[in-house]
C-alpha cells in the first residue's frame, strides 16, 4: 500500500510538473529582480510568453547595478546599467520600474518593507516572480524577502513564483515544480539580454543561462525552458499551479 501510495504522488507531481501555469491566465505580472540583467536572465522568456498572450508585464529592477562595472563609480556604473536595461526592456516591449535600493547595500527595514508594498500596491499584479529566498547573493535575499513580506500582507492577493539565477554559484538548492517552454521567446530573450553590455553578456550566456537553459528544457521534453517555484500557501495551490 505504501508503495501505490508512494507511486501515485510521484505521478501526480509529474502531471503537476507538465502544466505551463504561469503563462495563459494572468492580466498582470511584475518581475522583480535585485540587479540590472537578474530579470532578462531568470525568465525572460516567460515575460515574453505572457506578454504575448495579452499579459501585461513590468521589470522591477531593486538596484541600478552601483557595484557592478569595476572601475566605475557608483554614480556611473547605475546611469549605464540603467540605460542599459532601458535598452533591453525595449526590446523585449516591457515597461521598466526602478526602484532605490543600492547594488551591494540593500536593506531590510521598515522604510524598505514599505517601499516593496507601496510598489507592489500601486501596480496591483496579480502574479509576481522574483529571486528564490535562498541564494549566495545577498542582494538577492534582500528582494526576495521583502517581496514574501508584500504578499504576506497583501493576504496573498498575488500568485509568488520563485525563479533561479546561475544556479550552483548563486541560486542553491532549487527545485522545481512549474516549468515554461520558452522555446518560441528565447532568441528575443538572448537579445534583450546582450543589452547589458557591460556584463560580458555573450560569456555569461554560453556559461550559465544556455545552459540552465537548456537543462530545464531536458527536465521538461523541449529544448529551451525556464523553470519556478510556486510558494504554496493553501491546498488547493497544489491542483493549481
């Protein structure tokens, strides 16, 4: 008995797996990233998806990328990063928000919690993907937590999906449970993503995001899929995502 048991929850966490939930039914989504590029990489190919299915969709980018040109100062590193993720968010069709946390030095405080809800209200998604809580990057932990503390006092009024970031050297320990086909989206999402030039984007595609890339789309029978966590807050999330 335990054995049916057991082989029956394996084939329905398969069926659950072969669902595409996060693309078809939402008029709203933010994806909120912790740095310029984070959006683009972790699912730029299901904006994309959702985008074209009548979904409107706005990239939330928590930083300006401050630290991330060596070199530049901080002040010069946000203006091209900034410009930079304009750039992508034009080609991809998605409006750009920016928000005040600084790259190296976000926070977690009142002021902040209140930034991440006020945001999150004035915008009402009704779906919100942003960086798995557990992550080497601390800018990354930063967003997501106090992404998870909006929705928490939004009474869950938005599905949260997770997604992953050069899994292994930052993202850890993720394991999915939805996956997206991006076969149809990934060329526009490799070049929206070499719009962040100052990234060594070609190297960090071929190194990691092809690959995860690719992975996922083994794990899901394609050959492109960009893979979520779906934080489950009720039972019946379990036969809805």
């Amino acid at each position: 008995m335990r054995k049916l048991f057991t082989l029956m929850l394996l084939m329905l966490a398969a069926t659950l797996m072969a669902q595409e939930p996060i693309t078809g039914k939402y008029k709203k989504a933010l994806v909120i990233g912790a740095h310029p590029d984070d959006p683009e990489s972790m699912c730029g190919g299901t904006m994309l998806k959702l985008k074209e299915q009548g979904c409107e969709v706005v990239c939330v980018y928590f930083t300006c990328g401050e630290g991330g040109i060596p070199g530049k100062s901080a002040e010069e590193a946000a203006a091209i990063r900034r410009q930079e993720s304009i750039n992508a968010c034009e080609v991809m069709g998605i409006r750009p928000v920016f928000m005040t946390q600084i790259d190296g030095d976000s926070q977690v405080n009142k002021e902040r919690y209140k930034e991440m809800k006020d945001l999150i209200d004035r915008e009402q998604p009704d779906l919100v993907i942003t960086h798995w809580p557990i992550d080497a990057h601390r800018d990354h932990r930063v967003c997501s937590i106090l992404v998870y503390d909006a929705w928490r006092r939004s009474d869950h009024s938005f599905d949260l999906y997770y997604g992953e970031v050069m899994t292994g050297m930052q993202t850890q320990m993720f394991a999915p449970t939805v996956y997206v086909n991006i076969d149809s989206t990934v060329e526009q999402k490799r070049k929206a993503y070499l719009c962040h030039v100052s990234q060594g984007t070609a190297a960090n595609i071929e190194k990691w995001h092809e690959v995860i890339g690719r992975m996922r789309g083994h794990e899901f029978h394609c050959t492109h899929a960009e893979a979520f966590v779906k934080h489950v807050w009720k039972s019946s999330d379990l036969l809805d995502r």
